[in-house]
C-alpha cells in the first residue's frame, strides 16, 4: 500500500487524466454540449451535434452527407460564437465529420 505522502488528492488525478483524453475542461464541455441550441446559430444549430472537445478542436457530427459540405463553409463563424461564449482561444479549430450510419 501506498504512503500518504505518495497519494494524489482525485480531482488531480481526475484532472490530470481528463487532460490526457482532450477535455481540458468539463464544465465548458458541459456547456457547450448541454446548451448548444443557445449557443450556436443556424446552419449549426439543427444540422449538427458537438461530439467532443480535443484540445482546441471541436468535433461535430453532420446531420446528413449533405450537410457536411454546407457546415464546413461556416466554421470560422462558429469558432467566432464559440470564443463570445466559451471565451477565446478555447476552440480554434472544428472538424466536421460525416453522421455514424
């Protein structure tokens, strides 16, 4: 068994391993992914679905084929919406992959 002194408080482990995976930070991943209807506007809004947050990276998830083409076009918008509501620099980059089948 480990000594006292070797053991880690969990929200630093938790941090720590949260990090390693790409959600730096939870609650704004909570956020954005509980309140994305508000946060986001149109096309965005009902042709996509936050996935995940890697880093900087946001990856959304397409409606349609369809839609991918339309959403890419739009992303400097949704970086510019993003860094208003997350603050900035929190996302600087959105990939937009095509709906699971």
């Amino acid at each position: 068994m480990r000594d006292r002194a070797e053991m880690k408080p969990l929200g630093d482990v938790l941090g720590g391993l949260l990090s390693k995976l790409g959600v730096s930070d939870l609650t704004k991943w909570e956020h954005l992914r509980d309140d994305w209807g508000d946060i986001v506007a149109e096309p965005w809004k009902s042709q996509a679905r936050p996935i995940t947050i890697r880093g900087n990276t946001l990856v959304v998830e397409a409606i349609s084929t369809t839609s991918v083409s339309l959403l890419k076009y739009g992303v400097s918008s949704l970086v510019e919406a993003l860094g208003r509501d997350l603050g900035e620099g929190v996302v600087t980059e959105v990939v937009v992959r095509n709906p699971k089948r």
